[in-house]
C-alpha cells in the first residue's frame, strides 16, 4: 500500500498490477481498517506542496495571536475559532503524513505540542493556571484584589470575575484541593475580598507592602 500512500491514484494502481480497480479499493478498505491513517496520508500526498498563501499567513497569525493572549489553540466557541481549528487540523493531518508545510510548522512550533488536539480538561487547566499567575502579578504591582463589578478597566473586571468564581466553588464544595492549596499560597485572602466601600486606613497584613498600604 505505499504507492496508494504516497498519492497514487487507485486507478493508476490497478492498471499498472493489471487488476480491477474494484479489486485494489477491496483491499485498501481493509488496510484502510489497520491503519487509520492510510488515507489522510494519501490526500496530504496527492495535494500540491503546501504553499503559504495571504489566507494561511492570517490564519497562522490569528491562530499565534490566541495563543499568545490566551494560552490556548482555537475551539469551536466562535465561527472564526471553528475555521482557525480546521486550518490547524489540516496543518496537523499534513504534519502526520510526512509532509508538512515547513514555513507554518516552524512558526507554529512556538506553540507546545500544537501538533496533538487540545482537549478541554487541558485548556481548562491552562487557563486557570494562567489566571491565578495573572492575579498574583496583579497585586506584586501595589494592586488591591481586583474586582468583578464597578470597575471600568477591563483587566481588573476579567480577573475579579475570576477570582469572584473561586469563592462560589469554594463555598459550593467544588473547588479542588490543590486548588485551594494554590490560591492559599499565590493570593492571601482571596476567601474574604475588599471591604465593601474599599480599604480604610491600614490594609489586613496579609495584603500589606513591605513599604506600607498598597494603591489600588
């Protein structure tokens, strides 16, 4: 079956094994059985060498840009995500049959493991860790915890939604040990939150800067 791997056409198969076509199709279904593979990477190799086109450098750009923003390939959430997702796919299916596209598998190879589907335990995963990170840096800045409502800045609002979300588990019983355990360590406080009207006069010492109350 490697000439119907690397592309061969199956009626170009038979008449040069001077076979019915019917006869090698017979045949390749059940090597198609054993390998599952078989015949994605003879699509890959039939097609043209692939060629980076406008479409595929913003595809490539978009599908960077996620990444780097968010930690994450693209999903199927939005329209856009859905057709990032495919073009990736194809780039992957490509990749397994043994010939890739070197200009979009260099670029991509900034990505970790681009080249194995993402499942949605490992996305969650990565953007919790993510989040926690973005918090913690949030108050080495001099920052209070951020809050999820009655603030204007967008940042402040997406990690205190974040954070507002832990607490719900938390009282809910839902929230994991580990998690807990992590929160405990990178964000004291994080159970209680501001005051309501803010802090007045000294923060808890929890919270406090080694060089005094910090500025939210």
């Amino acid at each position: 079956m490697q000439t119907y791997r690397q592309g061969t056409p199956t009626s170009t198969i038979a008449a040069a094994a001077r076979v019915a076509e019917t006869t090698v199709r017979y045949h390749l279904a059940i090597a198609a059985r054993e390998d599952p593979r078989l015949r994605a990477a003879h699509r890959a190799a039939a097609r043209p060498a692939t060629r980076v086109t406008a479409a595929g450098r913003r595809n490539l750009d978009d599908v960077l840009a996620l990444y780097r923003t968010e930690g994450r390939l693209p999903t199927k959430r939005t329209p856009r995500e859905r057709a990032l997702a495919i073009w990736l796919a194809r780039r992957r299916e490509g990749d397994a049959a043994g010939i890739p596209s070197p200009d979009y598998a260099a670029a991509l190879d900034e990505i970790p493991n681009w080249r194995n589907p993402p499942t949605k335990q490992a996305d969650d995963a990565a953007r919790w860790d993510r989040r926690l990170d973005e918090v913690a840096a949030w108050l080495a800045t001099g920052n209070d915890l951020p809050r999820h409502q009655k603030t204007d800045d967008q940042e402040e609002r997406t990690l205190g939604v974040w954070l507002h979300t832990q607490r719900i588990d938390d009282r809910a019983g839902r929230l994991a040990e580990t998690k807990e355990t992590r929160l405990n360590e990178a964000i004291p406080g994080w159970r209680v939150g501001r005051p309501r009207g803010g802090y007045k006069g000294r923060r808890p010492t929890t919270l406090s800067s080694p060089d005094g109350p910090r500025r939210n």
